[in-house]
C-alpha cells in the first residue's frame, strides 16, 4: 500500500473513455513524474488526486485515506499551477498566507511561516508586491511558496516551468529537484518535457491516449523503454528504430541490418533470449549516443561492434555532432563525439554499443521480453 | 492616463490637428445646442419665452421656475411639484441596480466558474429577456405583482426592474468572468475558500470595470424608464411618469419655462451617473489594459 495510492482509477466524460484504468503506488518522498504527449490524460489524472475532477471509478487514497469525494482543501495537498494562478488582488504575501487564513490560521502563525517560506525562496523583498509587478522566474517562485506554506501530504505541479524562457527553465528545474531533496515530501509532478521527467523524478509514468505506458525508474524508461512509444518519447534526439531479421549464428543472435549501400550487416544481440526470434523480423532500437565513433565508444561495455555506413548529413550541437545516416531503410541518427572527423557524403566506421540495443515485436509494437 | 495618450497618438500636423479640432467643436455645439436651450429657458420668466426669441440669453434672470417645478407646480390634480416623485424614483432606482448588479454578477461567476449540465441552455434563455418587448410582458407581469400584493408599490416597480434588468447584468458578468482564469478559482478552492469566499475574495475585487458598466446601464434605464413606472406605479409613480404629468397637462398656460427646468431635473441624476462613474469607468478598462 502506497503513501499516494491510485487504484483501477478510470476517468469518462460522458460515454468517452479519457484515462482507462491507472494504478500507480507512490511511496512516501517520492517524485512521481507523469509525462506524455497533450491530450493523453495527464493533467486530468492530476486534477483527480487535487480533487478538482471527479473520479469516475477507482479510488485514491492518499496517507491511508480514501480521498474519493472529499474537498480538495480537505485533502491535505497544494498544487503549483501552469500559468500560477497568483490572486491578481493580492500582495505576495497575503497570496502565500491565503491557504492558512482560509484554515484559521492565527495571525501570529501566519506571519512565522511566511517568514520561512520567503527566506528558503530568497522572496523576502517581494513580500509587499502585488503579482502584476513580478518578472516569470518571480511568480514561479511565490507559486511554489504558496504551495510551500501548507506543509502538505502531496505536493502537485502541473507543468509549472512550461511559461518560463529556457535558461530560467533549467535553474528553476534545478531548484525544485533541490527542494524536493530537502523536504523530502511525496510530488506529483505533471510534464510534455521528457527531459524533466527524466531529471526531476524518482519514477516517471509515460501515459500517452490514456494508458499508463510504462512506469519505472528514470532508468528503466530509458534503457529498456516498454514499447515503441516510450522508446521514442523518452530521449533527445528520440532512440533509433529500425527493421531487422535475427539470424543465429553458433548459437548466438544477431541483428541483420541494411546498410545505406544496400549490404547486408549482422550486430550480435547481448540477449539470449532473441535466439526464439531466428528468422523473423524485429524492429531494432538504437539510442543515438549507442551509435557512435569508435573513440566516443562506451569503453566498459562488452559488445562493440563495428558498422561501416555513409554520412548523409552532419549537424554540430558544439559538445556533440550529430550525424544523419541510412539503416534498414530509415534515416537513424548518430551522436559522435564534438572532434569526431565526420564529412557528409563519406562512408563512416561506426561503433555500435549493442548492450544498449533493444528489440521489439512489429506486430504490438512492444519490447520482446528480455531483449 | 497621460503616458497612454503620448504612446497612442499619431503624429499629426498642425494644420490637421486644427481641423480636427474645429469639427468637433461643431459637434459639441450641435449637440450642447437643446441643452442650452432648456437652461436658459428655465431661467427665464414665462412672458420672454411667449414674447421672444427662444435662442436668447434671459433679461431677467429667476430660478422661480425651479422652484416651482421641484415643490409647487401641478402634477396631476395636485400641486406638489416633482419633488415626492424624484423620490419615488430613487428608492426604486437605487434598490432595483443593487440588486440586479448583485445578482447578475453571481449568475455570471455561477455559469462561468461552477458549470453544470445544462448552464449554457439556461444562460441562452436568460438572454432572452433582453429581447423580450416591454409590452408583451405587461398584463402578465400585472397579474403577478397583484397576486404578490405589489400591485402599484414601489417594491413592486423594483421586482419588475430586477426580472428585466438581471438578463443585462448576468450577460455582462458572465462575458467578463468568461475572460478570468479558472485556475484561479481552483488554486482558491485548494486554498480552502468555499463558493462566496471565492467571489468576496478574488472575483469580486477585480471587477470594479464592469460594475461600473452594469450600474451605469441599469441606472439609465431604469431610471428613465415610463411605461413600467406608468402601468404599474399606482401611488408611487416615478419621476418620469411625473415628468409626462406635468408637461402633458391639457389645461390652463403651459409653463415652458417651468417644464424645462422639470425636464433638467428628471435628466440630473444619469447625467451625474455618467459624469461620475464614466471616469472610473475608463480608468478601470486603461488600469486592466496597461497591467498586461
């Protein structure tokens, strides 16, 4: 039993089905990441736990407590909004003293916790502005603070860097993954931007038209992505997928790849468990940064395996170069080191790290077990 | 305000601006013209209006139409001037905007902010009693005041200005607040404020704008309002009924001098309104424009 329990939760408007049976356990402290594409649930299933939406069926439980139909301002959480939603009326101090006043919160208390919670977000300064007179990272700031100051159970984002320019984006990323190591309080943290699921979280749920994807570890989703949606959701640029034939070769499996000059390659398998799959065809994942130059090559990994392919075209991103080249049929693309001597229109050596590769079924689309 | 009007004019040139200036100072003479006539009629002793020029300056000048108008002139059979009249329609005025301001202004937050099944059918025939003629509505509307008991009462003329004037009022709010962010609302409802707390608390305080519309709208209309103060005033019948009284009466001289003066009063009220409440108005629509 989870701290943040999410059980057979379904959400239907009308006879339209949005979110189909979600179960999701949070441990207490954790930071619990639901990306997807728009439109795939995630939002509403955040509004679910704040109570702002009504479950259809299923129940959340949070602390224990089932939270189905109770008041969101029973519940015990806060929530950081998208666009903020600072009371435009409001100094920044009465908007993060507003939740307490509302709970009969004495004065004196009142003041106290703002005090703490201006000084841990370095807003003491700003205490007397109205919202209107703040820049975005600022508002951003009294937001969190207003969540701050209740003290919840659950803290919930929902996609709360999205207004922020890009720089200002990957401090403020920083710094909630620094409160959240402070605090160490449950988050829910609702995003489109895999990158901060991927930085941010201690589990990320992938949901896309509904459905829980895949739920795991930053790493799990990564590494060995659930199906062809989380493979090329998750990363930047997205992983390599490309059409393959297992051959068995003593015993071993072996990716047969088409090279962009129309020959025929074979990249030996790390798992066993594809030699079941001889014969058939596969889609092959490959992260770009698993297809390299010989010198940028994992040296710890144990199954490098060489690939000779012509570049198509060369894109220098200063600390990587990201090269464009032909498998299988489809553009895959490569990430080389920043030095790495590529010229567009050559034949490459390549190095394939194939412990990282990843096989999936065409039909279904999702990951062979064990491959 | 200035800084706004630097930013948004256009350069013109001299000749031009003084064109420009020249036209609309005809307008505002074209339009000043009645009101300068009522005025200095109403300032006249009756024999220079019967004996002269209708566009002079009076020789004698005399508030005594004035006087005569607001405390002394016939209405009806009795001599009592306007005077218990204008007060009639203030308490029916003030009352009946309160009123339908308030209620319009929850309706509005209601149907934009806590949806339910069926809110934009029920807001489609709100709108209706906008377009509902004022005398298709009369005998049923007299039935109902008499069933009530508020046949020929001014609470009665109140209850009939708020059941027309809430369609207005509720569009009003509900556009404004259409335009409001929900998530405001849902941050306060995490907050632990509840349905009036939310209103009071961050609906409210921002609306000064189009509360300030409302009450303009609502107070002109009702105020000048004559066939629901005519038909169902009884013995508290409003200014402008009075007005009509007056100005209508088929014996004995008419007083012109004595109805312009009437004519002004009867006017005074919406003329303040729209001098007052039109700067506060602008001032708020700048003040929301400029905040980003």
């Amino acid at each position: 039993m989870g701290f943040l329990e999410i059980s057979n939760v379904t959400k239907s408007y009308g006879s339209t089905e949005v979110l189909h049976r979600v179960d999701i356990a949070v441990e207490e402290g954790e930071f619990l990441v639901l990306v997807g594409p728009s439109g795939c649930g995630k939002s509403t299933l955040l509004n679910m736990i704040a109570g702002l939406e009504e479950i259809s069926s299923g129940d959340i439980s949070i602390n224990g407590r089932v939270m189905n139909g109770v008041h969101p301002a029973q519940r015990n959480i806060a929530m950081v909004f998208q666009s903020y939603a600072l009371y435009p009326n409001m100094t920044v101090g009465q908007n993060i003293t507003f939740g307490l006043e509302m709970h009969g919160v004495p004065r004196a208390e009142r003041a106290a916790a703002l005090a703490d919670v201006a000084k841990l977000l370095q807003i003491e300064t700003l205490l007397e502005r109205k919202p209107g007179q703040l820049s975005g990272g600022q508002r951003q700031r009294v937001a969190m603070g207003r969540a701050l100051v209740r003290n919840p159970d659950v803290f919930l984002f929902d996609e709360p860097l999205s207004n922020l320019d890009a720089k200002l984006r990957v401090d403020m990323r920083t710094e909630i993954k620094k409160l959240h190591e402070k605090l160490k309080t449950t988050m829910v943290y609702v995003t489109h931007d895999q990158i901060e699921a991927l930085t941010l979280s201690t589990r990320i749920a992938v949901m896309y038209e509904g459905h829980v994807q895949q739920l795991g570890t930053p790493k799990e989703i990564y590494d060995t992505p659930a199906n062809v949606f989380v493979a090329t959701f998750m990363g930047s640029p997205a992983m390599n997928i490309l059409p393959a034939r297992v051959v068995v070769r003593d015993g071993r499996a072996m990716a047969q790849v088409t090279t962009s000059d129309g020959a025929q390659t074979e990249l030996p398998f790390s798992q066993q468990t594809l030699t079941a799959w001889e014969g058939r065809e596969i889609l092959l994942g490959l992260r770009p940064e698993a297809l390299t130059d010989p010198d940028g090559a994992d040296r710890k990994s144990a199954n490098i395996v060489p690939l000779r392919s012509r570049i198509e075209v060369t894109e220098a991103a200063g600390s990587d170069t990201f090269v464009t080249t032909t498998l299988g049929g489809r553009d895959v693309i490569a990430r080389l080191r920043a030095d790495a001597e590529a010229t567009a229109g050559d034949m490459f050596d390549f190095a394939v790290n194939m412990e990282k590769a990843v096989a999936f079924d065409p039909q279904s689309e999702t990951r062979i077990p064990g491959a | 305000m200035s800084h706004v009007t630097q930013d948004s004019t256009l350069r013109t040139s001299r000749a031009n601006r003084v064109l420009i200036y020249l036209v609309l100072l005809l307008f505002a003479l074209f339009y000043l013209l009645p009101f300068f006539v009522m005025l200095a009629n109403s300032l006249k002793p009756l024999s220079e209006i019967t004996g002269g020029n209708m566009l002079a300056l009076p020789r004698d000048w005399t508030i005594t139409p004035w006087l005569t108008a607001w405390s002394s002139a016939q209405i009806g059979i009795e001599p009592t001037g306007l005077r218990p009249y204008f007060l009639n329609s203030i308490l029916m005025v003030v009352p009946a905007v309160a009123i339908s301001t308030v209620l319009g202004a929850l309706n509005g937050y209601v149907l934009t902010k806590w949806r339910f099944r069926g809110d934009t059918i029920l807001f489609g025939l709100m709108m209706f009693s906008c377009f509902i003629p004022f005398q298709i509505v009369l005998i049923p509307m007299a039935t109902v005041l008499g069933k009530l008991g508020l046949a020929g009462s001014i609470p009665g003329l109140v209850l009939v200005h708020v059941v027309y004037g809430v369609g207005f009022t509720t569009l009003y709010y509900r556009n404004y607040y259409a335009a409001f962010p929900t998530e405001l609302i849902r941050a306060a409802m995490i907050d632990g404020a509840g349905f009036f707390r939310i209103f009071w608390r961050i609906l409210l305080p921002v609306s000064g704008p189009i509360t300030v519309v409302s009450v303009i709208w609502q107070f002109t209309n009702i105020w000048n309002d004559f066939l629901f103060g005519a038909s169902f005033g009884g013995t508290a019948q409003p200014m402008t009924v009075a007005l009509n009284n007056l100005v209508q009466s088929s014996t004995g001289v008419k007083e012109y001098n004595v109805h312009f003066a009437g004519a002004i009063l009867a006017a005074l009220p919406t003329l303040l309104v729209y001098v007052v409440a039109g700067r506060f108005f602008v001032r708020g629509l700048m003040a929301g424009s400029v905040k980003g």
